[in-house]
C-alpha cells in the first residue's frame, strides 16, 4: 500500500536536502543522522491539516519488523508537527535503506509506551536527555506492518 499525493517538502533546509539524497540513492547516503552515524530512517505522513505528503528523518528503532517513531523534537516543548499527521492519518510508510513498506502508527500508552520508550533509548540515549528538557511526556508510536 504505497501513500500516494502531492509531496510538500520540509520548510527545514537540513529535513529536505537529507530526505532528497536518502531518497536519490534509495537510502544508501544520508541514512545517519547529521554529523554522527546514528541510522534513521525516513518517514512519510499525509498532513493533518493539508493532505500533502510529509516526510522526516528518524532515527532508526526498530524490534522485531516494527518500528517506533519518538515524537522529541529534541526536548521542546511542543510537539513535532508529524505528531499530528500520525494522529490524523496513521498509515505511513517508512524508508530504511533501500526496504519500503507501509504500516500502522499507534500512539502508545501506559505500560506498552515504557516498554517502547525503554528499547528507544537503548538503542539511542538521547532521547532520555531530551525527555530532561521538557514537562511533556515524550509521544511514542509503535509502526506495525500493513499486509500488502
């Protein structure tokens, strides 16, 4: 199930130049986050408000085929405008490297989202400073595989 519709690319100059070669060299460059080689992958979303295809990098976790996407915005205080894409229309689809494939984004709460939130930061600590700089819980979602 490909998302289709007319691409918006980021306003952020960074977002849109690392989805461009993530995406030219179908995920074989600019699969790690800016000056560091923490893997991500890349996310598009159908806007909440626009119905206009959105795309992000994230940084990669993933267990066992599903993925989670950490809503940080890097410890703001508000979300990250994807949060409200995933919330309005949660099927996506994720980039990581060259393997495309929809899925199914779940917000997640209570014990489940610890569970998550746990495995998102071993296997990237960041998150847990970024969870230090804001009062808001950090949003996680859990991405399951759609059946094509």
């Amino acid at each position: 199930m490909t998302i289709e519709g007319e691409y918006a690319p980021s306003r952020a100059d960074w977002v849109r130049k690392q989805v461009e070669r993530f995406e030219a060299s179908d995920g074989a460059e600019a699969n790690t986050l800016r000056d560091s080689d923490d893997p991500i992958v890349v996310i598009t979303s159908r806007g909440a408000k626009s119905g206009k295809l959105r795309k992000n990098p994230v940084m990669r976790v993933e267990r066992d085929g599903n993925y989670v996407a950490v809503a940080s915005k890097g410890g703001a205080p508000e979300h990250p405008e994807w949060f409200h894409n995933f919330v309005a229309n949660p099927v996506v689809e994720l980039q990581d490297g060259p393997v495309k494939k929809s899925y199914r984004a779940r917000l997640l709460h209570g014990e489940e989202r610890a569970e998550w939130w746990r495995h998102a930061v071993e296997t990237w600590s960041t998150y847990g400073e970024y969870q230090q700089r804001t009062a808001r819980e950090i949003p996680v979602f859990l991405l399951e595989p759609i059946a094509d």
